[in-house]
C-alpha cells in the first residue's frame, strides 16, 4: 500500500494531476459475531488514539469513533458533518479522531487534500483540522475533480480555515515529512482492514474491542454503535490475543 501511495503522492506534490493507479487491497480480518448488529463487523483492535491524531472530544472519553477519509471520496462527502455531529450527541462519552486515506485512483487532488487538511491542523489546531475537512467537502466535485481553481484554491481555503501562515503553509505541503504523516494513516487503515471509504470504527476503550462499517452511514446508526459499545465494556473482558495488531 505505501509503495502505491508514494508513487501518486510524489507526482501531486510536483504536477497538477497523477497517474490513476488501482485501488490498494485492504486485508480481510473482519468476523461478523452474533451479537454485533449488521452493517457493523469485528475488527482487531485499531489502537488507543495517538498524539498526532486530531482530537475532537474529551481525550479520556470511554468510546473512540476513528474514521479513515477520503477528500475526493463522493460518500465521505456523503459522511461530512455526521461524526462531528455524534460526538457532540455523546456529551463526553465519545471522542473523534478522522485520519487520512487518499484512494489512488482519486489522483493528486485527494493527496493535495488530505496534506492540506493536516497542514491546516499544524497551525489552527483540530477545530481547523475538521473546519478545513468539512469546508472541503462542501465545494470539492469529488472523484478527483478537486476543488474549482485547483491548488490555489486549496491553498485560499486552508489560509481561510487556519493556516494563516502562508509560507508555512506552502513549506508543509512540500514536505516529504507531510507526506510521510498522510502515508502513515493509510499504513494505519491497512493494519485495520479498511476495505473503502469512508471507513469507520467504534472502539471500547478499555476493552479494546473494536467494530467497523465500510461506507457512509447516518447518524443514528453511528449513534447506536456508540452505544452498543459503551454497553459491553461491562460485559466483556480485554479482547482475545488475535486483536492485537
């Protein structure tokens, strides 16, 4: 997956488009168990949240909603906005990290996006990090049509959303040390057999236990996963060995 990812990750920081390469292929260690509602599956563990992650949501909440995104992605635009709304729902039960998760075959515009988003989150801070994602989302054509203006206007609205520093903007999404972090989230999503996005999991946070749906759900459902999930840590033990990562 990193071989695919910093072969059109390279050519977008250079170019204004990139070669459309197929669709990496997500491992499969998902289990469908009894008591875990459809369209949810069990997954292993996708991990406490990390300090690079965008925080939205008490650091100590007991639940972790993780989502894995596309900014070129027509159902993550599908998805914007719902888990922001969730978490607020929750009040102080849940927390949100969203992570990046350029597809290939979106092109330079979704590398050029996801860099943006956490070049925006290196100055403004999470609530710019989802600010950007979400304004993003809303004037993007998606499927790798990228915004109207292309990378000027990407640069406008991450200047609007919260890098104010121009050129410490233009230097991060430059970087090789940006590509790096984007490509580390997509190494993530692969260790967490995401099959698609967006990809979203509901984690137990002191059991570990971990479920997943592949594609845009509504609130409710994310609402009701959230709860299933708070309810079975009372319940259930730490997770078997083969959640470990």
């Amino acid at each position: 997956m990193r071989a695919q990812f910093w072969a059109i990750a390279l050519a977008a920081t250079i170019t204004a488009s990139a070669p459309l390469l197929a669709a990496p292929a997500m491992a499969q260690a998902a289990v469908q168990t009894p008591d875990i509602p459809a369209p949810w599956r069990t997954v292993p563990d996708v991990g406490a949240l990390l300090a690079q992650d965008r925080l939205a949501g008490p650091a100590q909440a007991p639940i972790s909603v993780v989502v894995w995104s596309d900014p070129e992605c027509p159902y993550c635009k599908q998805f914007a906005g719902v888990p922001d709304a969730a978490i607020e729902r929750a009040k102080g039960k849940a927390n949100l990290a969203i992570r990046m998760l350029p597809l290939p075959f979106h092109g330079a515009p979704a590398v050029l996006g996801s860099m943006a988003a956490l070049c925006v989150a290196d100055q403004g801070g999470a609530a710019a990090f989802y600010r950007f994602l979400n304004d993003y989302f809303a004037r993007t054509g998606g499927n790798g049509r990228g915004l109207e203006g292309g990378r000027p206007a990407v640069v406008a609205l991450a200047k609007q959303d919260g890098a104010a520093d121009g050129a410490k903007l233009d230097a991060c999404l430059r970087s090789d040390e940006t590509l790096g972090r984007v490509a580390a989230e997509g190494d993530a999503a692969e260790r967490a057999t995401v099959q698609g996005t967006p990809a979203v999991a509901v984690r137990n946070n002191l059991t570990g236990e971990t479920i997943m749906v592949d594609g845009a759900i509504d609130g409710e459902t994310l609402d009701q996963a959230i709860t299933l999930m708070a309810s079975r840590s009372k319940r259930h033990g730490a997770p078997p060995a083969d959640y470990s990562r």
